[in-house]
C-alpha cells in the first residue's frame, strides 16, 4: 500500500512542471499592460510631430522645445526643484536626529514618540494637505513656496526616520565609545564615526525624499501660493483648459528624472559597498 | 585617606587604584564596595564567570560607566569625573568596535588625530605599530576586508598607538578561534613587555588569566573575591569559590578532627593541623586532580585506598575517577609521558591507592 502511494509521486510533479502556468502569465500581462500602457501613450505623444493626442503622426522634439520656452512652466520647474531640494534637505536633517533620538532614548516617552513619528505614513495626504491649509490660514500665513517647503518637510521627516532608524539600531554602541576612547567628544563622535557609518542610508532617503517631493501633487495643490506654482500643480491646472501635448513632453521628463532618482537611491548602499540595495525599502 | 590592599612591592603610586567603588543598576549592585591597586607595567587581570561585574569594573576605569561610590584613580589623579576622552587610557573592545569607512592606518591614527600631532609623526607612529601587531602590507585595506585576528590586532593597534598609561582590554581574544587565541595570547604578553604599558584584562578564561597575568584578582558577585600571582589563586585558593572556579578540584566534606578529615562512611584524610578550624567541624577539603599520586608514594605521604571507577584518556593526560567510599568519589590526573605506558593505565573496578601531600589539601570551614 505505501509502496504503490508513493511511487506515482514523482510522476505527477513532472508533469506539473511542464504544463505552463497560463492564468499567471496572463494576469501578468494584463497586470503590466493596464500599469503601462498609459504611461508609454504620454512618453510616445511627447515625440508626436502633430497636436493630435489620438494619431502618431511623426517623430519630432517640438513639444520639448515649446515647453522650454514656455516661461510659466519653466517658472514652476524652478520653484519644484528649489522645494523639493529646501524640503529633501530639512527632512534629513531633522529625520536622522529623530532617528538618533528615537533609538538612543530608552523610556516611554521614546517609544510614544516611535509611533507618532508613524502617524503621517499612513494619514491620507488629503488630510495632511487639508490641515496644512488650516494651519496655514489660521495663522495668517500668506502661501507660497515656503509653506509648501514646510509642508513637505514635515510629511517627509517620517520616511527618513523609518529608513534611518533600523540602520541606526544595527550600529554597534562600542563604535562611539571607541571613538571617545581614543580622545573624541560626543560631538566629534557623532560627525566623525557615526554619520560616515549611517552615510549610504542618508544619501538613499536624501534622494527618495527629493524624488517624493518633487512628484508630490496633494499637499502641494493645498499650500501652494498662485504664482509660481509647482510644476505638478501647474500641469494639473493647464488640463483644465484643455490638454497640450506640452504636458506629455513635460510628463515625460518627469519620470526620466523619477526612474533617474530612484534608480540612484537604490544604487547608493551598493555604491558603499552594502549588499542589498533594495533594503532602503525594507529599511533594514 | 581609605585603606586599601597593599600590595608586595608596589611603588608609592598605583597605574590605576579603586577605592570602594560600587556600581548599582536598579537597585542590583554590579559591583560592590571593590579596591584595587594595579602596578605600573603590570598584566593585571579581572577575572570571573559572566555577570561578576569585570566587564563593569573596567568600564568604570575607562569612564563609560560612573561609579555609584567610591573614586578611580589613574597614576594618583582622581579621575572619577572625567569623561573617557579626558582620560589617559585606551580600551580594546570585545568587539574590537573599528571604524569600518577608515583604512587600517586611519583607524589606528584615529587617536593622534583627535590630540593633534603631527601629521609626520602620526604616520611615524602608525608605521611603527602596523609593524608591531604584524599587519604589514594591510594599511590601506578596510577592517570588512580582515580577517578576525587581523581585526583584533588593528582594535590593539589603535590603542596602543596612543601610549596611555593603562590599557584596558575587555575579552579581546573571546572571538577567536582556540588557536589563534593561544597564538595570540603569547603575543599579546610579549607586545606588553615591549611596550611596558599597565594591562588591565577582562576575561573569563581562567587559562588565559594564568598564562598571561602578572596578578589575578578572581571576581565574584561584584567584589574581588581573591587577588594574587596566577600561582596564589591556583595553589593557594582562599576560598570554594575560588578553588572551584580556577579549574577542576576535588571537593569532599567530612568532620575535622585532630589534623584530620573523616570522610561521611569513608576513610580518614590525614590534613596536617588547622589553627583556624575548630574540631569536630564540618568542612570542606579541595585537592587539585593533578595533586594526587598514584604510584611512587613518598616516605610518609598520607596513602588512602580506593576503587577505580571510570578512565578517561584525554591525549596528554588521562583522568581516573576514584571512589574511596559509597558516594565519595575524587578526580586523579596523570601526565601520559614517555614513561608512562598504555598498558600500564589501570581499568574500572581495580583497587589502587592514591597518596597526596597535606599542604595541597585546602580545608575550607562551613
């Protein structure tokens, strides 16, 4: 009886392996196409020669030569890169102190404070962007490019610390009191041993914040002034007159920069020599 | 002035003295009311199972942790107050704890740096150390690169680099494996001579303490429990505590009476005569396995009969476990030398006697 049970087994599994997994294969195609797709249609139209958003009628650049010479988007291009740059430069800073404080600080209050960091991580940007406006309003600030930048800050400073602070718990304690050992004070400790050590990880959430920053729309649409306004929120305003194949050009450059970003966040902790570079997600 | 232990030619002013200091952790004493006076130059070591308070106490000495009570005093400074970078000791760190972004140079020039010297001198200094620890050819390398004794010996590098008055070094050789920490126990004797730095060394390695150390002090529950030559604390135990944990002892009770101890249902083991033990008391006798004679008794050693119960043949030595009375059973050790002879060794069940000299005996009172 078990003899005859078990023999049949490795048959079955043979011919398992070889019938191909068609249902799988088609939901991923499905599944790419539907992600795909759209963006593909507004990369292709930004090279169309025509205005049509419908017919490809030829290749050409002048979409991007018209956006260059649009100064309202330019306008907002600058103020994007000028925020998220003022936002990704804030964020850091204050993310790795928390980070620090947060890990180093034993006692309730830490623990409280870990989890209220987390809060804005799963807020809904709305909310965020909504409460800002308030905020903003409440107190008579007038909008501009320093309320989003403050805005952004704030939303962000949660990202760094989720990714520095893992790396910040693995860090061996013995290393700063080596350095103080050997004659340094808290301070140069902390500049000349633990920051270097904690360098790749900052470097990655420095990059991920400006990518983040740069893309946002919501809380920027909520706290921006009228003029300028960041580009993701100009681009959305231009759509309501109508859609200019402009936008596709600008669409396009957009996510060129994204991929570019991204791709530089997760080849930073490779760069330094840390295997893993993916783990700036897991923050491990 | 408190007191404190004095100790046999000592100059007047110790590398390092403890005076009572205490070290609680939520109520729990780490350490408790200890006093030390370490020898300039001197291989001191603390020694101890996990949790008797070396570790605490050394951390004390390099200032990462405050003393509750009491003062630590460097070459007669009261340096209590001081942070570590105001102190003139290095520590090497279990961890070793390197700076992995530096080289191997710039980890061990890490400390002239931070003093300011030179930049010439420092990469005199470095050079010369590189040398001394034997890692030529690996300046440039980073510690991730190295192998595990490599790394210990860029962690001793750093330190001694600095030429502090006291080394402290906190189980350094724990994570290597046997035999590279045998090698590097050697070297690390021979590197203390050289450069003629007080060692402080934490370890719980009893062999490690006696092949290397000038002086023990065997910590137990936060307090010193014995301080002395590795052969005082080997020899001359003072306490079960200290006879048990410096390696293996015989431990049996009986009643004393009259320069001897009468073993519960077993024979009487002749001690020589106890001022300090009052007759008709219980106590402890330890004798060390390697103290007891098997053969070629000497004129009036006391011999006492007994049976052999287990051999265990264990490459240079062999072990017999022998029972002198139901329950009583002690440990012989003899040295397999080219005399001795396999077929000589005596099996389970055979009756032998053994003899011992009184003075190895130490009787301990309840």
């Amino acid at each position: 009886m078990s003899a005859t049970a078990t023999t049949p087994r490795p048959r079955r599994r043979r011919r398992g392996s070889r019938r191909r997994p068609v249902f799988a294969i088609a939901t991923t195609v499905v599944f790419f196409v539907l992600l795909y797709l759209p963006i593909a249609m507004v990369v292709l139209f930004s090279f169309n020669s025509q205005k049509s958003l419908t017919v490809f009628k030829g290749f050409s650049l002048r979409w991007y030569e018209a956006f260059f010479h649009d100064s309202v988007l330019l306008g907002s291009l600058g103020m994007s890169l000028e925020v998220s740059l003022v936002a990704m430069l804030g964020s850091v800073v204050l993310g790795v102190a928390l980070a620090l404080g947060l890990v180093r600080h034993k006692g309730r209050l830490g623990s409280y404070a870990g989890l209220i960091m987390m809060v804005p991580l799963i807020t809904p940007e709305i909310v965020t962007g909504v409460a800002s406006l308030l905020l903003f309003k409440g107190l008579g600030i007038t909008l501009n490019s320093g309320t989003v930048m403050i805005a952004e800050i704030t939303f962000s400073i949660s990202y760094v610390t989720v990714i520095l602070r893992s790396r910040v718990a693995a860090l061996n304690p013995e290393v700063e009191e080596a350095a103080m050992d050997l004659g340094a004070t808290r301070w140069q400790a902390l500049r000349l041993v633990t920051l270097p050590a904690l360098l790749p990880a900052i470097l990655a959430s420095a990059v991920l914040i400006f990518a983040l920053v740069f893309d946002d729309f919501v809380l920027a649409y909520f706290t921006t002034g009228v003029d300028p306004q960041p580009l993701a929120v100009r681009i959305y305003s231009a759509i309501r007159f109508g859609v200019e194949p402009t936008i596709n050009a600008v669409g396009t450059m957009m996510l060129a920069g994204s991929i570019t970003l991204i791709g530089l966040a997760l080849a930073i902790p490779r760069l330094f020599g840390r295997r893993g570079g993916l783990d700036l997600i897991s923050g491990e | 002035m408190t007191q404190t232990p004095v100790v046999p030619d000592a100059p007047a002013v110790p590398a390092v003295r403890l005076e009572h200091i205490s070290k609680e952790f939520n109520g729990s004493h780490a350490v408790r009311d200890l006093c030390l006076d370490i020898a300039p130059g001197e291989f001191f070591s603390l020694l101890g199972p996990s949790g008797c308070g070396k570790t605490t106490t050394l951390r004390m000495i390099g200032g990462f942790a405050d003393p509750t009570d009491g003062a630590v005093l460097l070459s007669g400074e009261d340096v209590t107050a001081l942070p570590p970078n105001k102190r003139n000791v290095n520590t090497v760190f279990q961890s070793y704890a390197l700076f992995d972004h530096l080289s191997v140079a710039d980890n061990i020039g890490f400390g002239l740096r931070r003093k300011g010297v030179p930049k010439a001198e420092i990469r005199e200094r470095v050079g010369a150390m590189v040398d001394l620890v034997q890692l030529g050819g690996m300046a440039e390398r980073k510690p991730r690169t190295l192998s595990g004794g490599q790394r210990q010996r860029v962690a001793l590098a750093r330190a001694l680099v600095n030429r502090p008055a006291v080394l402290l070094l906190d189980e350094p050789l724990a994570a290597l494996d046997l035999k590279l920490r045998r090698q590097m126990q050697v070297e690390l004797k021979q590197i203390q001579r050289e450069v003629g730095i007080t060692f402080v060394f934490v370890t719980h390695d009893q062999d490690e303490a006696l092949t290397m150390s000038d002086r023990v002090a065997v910590m137990n529950g936060g307090r010193v429990e014995q301080c002395g030559t590795p052969e005082d604390v080997y020899e001359r135990p003072e306490s079960r505590f200290v006879a048990a944990f410096m390696g293996t002892s015989n431990l049996v009770s009986g009643v004393y009476r009259d320069g001897a101890v009468q073993l519960d249902g077993g024979p009487s083991l002749p001690v020589g005569t106890r001022p300090g033990i009052a007759d008709g008391s219980t106590v402890d006798v330890s004798i060390r396995p390697e103290k007891i004679w098997l053969s070629d008794f000497e004129p009036g050693m006391p011999v006492v009969g007994g049976v052999i119960r287990e051999t265990v043949y264990s490459g240079p030595t062999t072990t017999y476990l022998i029972e002198l009375a139901p329950g009583v059973t002690v440990a012989a050790l003899e040295q397999n030398t080219a005399r001795a002879r396999m077929e000589d060794r005596w099996e389970g069940g055979e009756r032998v006697e053994i003899g011992y000299d009184p003075e190895h005996c130490l009787v301990l009172g309840r």
